[in-house]
C-alpha cells in the first residue's frame, strides 16, 4: 500500500518538474523538503533505519531505545558507571558496545543491576 502512494507521489512530482516548477516550489506545495522531493523525483528509496540487532556499537539515543529509558537515563547511568559507555571524537560522543547492553538487561532480569537511583 505505501509503494502505491509513492509511486502516486512520484508521478505528482514528475508532472510538477514537467511544469517546470523547482523543487523547493514543489515541496512547499506537498508540505516536504526539496531535498525529499529530489529523492523521489529520482527514484531513490527513503533512508532505512538500522537494525539495531547488527550493530556493533550504539548511540545513547539506540542505547536508550534497547533498555526502554530516555536518552537522559543512559547519560547518567554512564557518568555512574552503571553502563559501560566508550568516549569517541573530539566533543566526547557516547558509544555503547551491543554486548555490555545485552549483559546490562541480563543483569537486570536477574536483579543484579547496582541501583539507579539516587
């Protein structure tokens, strides 16, 4: 069903460019980006999610999605020491291994996890 509504989309836009309207013109009037427009103008397919369960490391962001917290939760229970967090870039980026996530929800279940609260 939403590859008949992209491909509708996309048909819209290819009559719009025939017209000779621009991008930006023909994303103000479909209420997206011109940047969107060109990608279905051409045919490229949206920007897919990751599989969180292929990668390696993670962001708080994934992190905090995997545990069920709020990206804030993971911050601080990196700076507690809670979670095991690798410092990466000049700005101190978090990165979180898949595997010391896997073992903080083991931990966990099993109630083994070093308190959160304070």
């Amino acid at each position: 069903m939403e590859e008949k509504l992209l491909q509708a989309r996309r048909q819209q836009i290819v009559s719009m460019r025939k017209g000779g309207l621009t991008y930006a013109e023909i994303g103000r009037r479909l209420g997206i980006t011109k940047e969107r427009v060109r990608q279905i103008f051409k045919g490229n397919p949206r920007p897919q999610k990751p599989d969180l369960d292929s990668k390696v490391m993670l962001t708080t962001s994934e992190a905090a999605h995997l545990v069920g917290v709020r990206p804030n939760t993971v911050r601080r229970w990196s700076n507690k020491g809670i979670l095991k967090a690798y410092r990466i870039s000049p700005r101190g980026d978090r990165r979180f291994r898949r595997e010391d996530i896997d073992s903080f929800l083991k931990e966990a279940e099993t109630g083994n996890v070093p308190s959160t609260s304070e």
